[in-house]
C-alpha cells in the first residue's frame, strides 16, 4: 500500500464543493480543509505507483477548481491503531 499526502491549493469559493468531489474518486481516503498556505489536504492511498500517478494527476490536480497541488509519498506509514477505535466513546 502506498500513501500519500497531497496538499492542494483551491479556489476559494470552491473548497467545499471540492473537497466532496474529491473525497467520493477511488484512491482518496479522506479530504480535510485546513489552515495555512494550502486549503485542503488529501489522503490518498493506492496499490502502485502508477495508481498513484493517476489519482494525482489525472483525478486530483485535474479537478475544478484545483489551483495546485503538491504531494509528498510516505515512506513509512506510523499509525494508532487505538485512535480509530476510541473515536467517540467518551
């Protein structure tokens, strides 16, 4: 499995419509909206590097109201697996 992170610069009346588009494409595991330089942040999670090109390329970078993108490929993938179990159990 290979993950990503693709950080992307939106239009601004955009974002939201965007982020749903986004997050509904094979590939994307969540889309979050977020502060700073960029307006949203994908996590997308593939099975090859090619998927990977196509996701980005062809799905992400290519999708309205998409101004630019910038990806980082991780490495290694460090998860907690307790985080998603306790996740509104309080």
């Amino acid at each position: 499995m290979i993950d990503a992170i693709v950080l992307i610069e939106a239009e601004p009346s955009r974002i939201a419509a965007l982020a749903d588009d986004l997050v509904a494409r094979r590939g994307v595991a969540e889309v979050y909206s977020v502060t700073g330089e960029y307006d949203l942040v994908a996590m997308v999670r593939v099975g090859a590097h090619e998927d990977l090109a196509d996701v980005v390329t062809h799905g992400i970078a290519t999708a309205e109201g998409v101004r630019r993108t910038h990806t980082l490929v991780a490495f290694r993938t460090y998860r907690d697996a307790d985080y998603a179990w306790d996740i509104g159990t309080d």
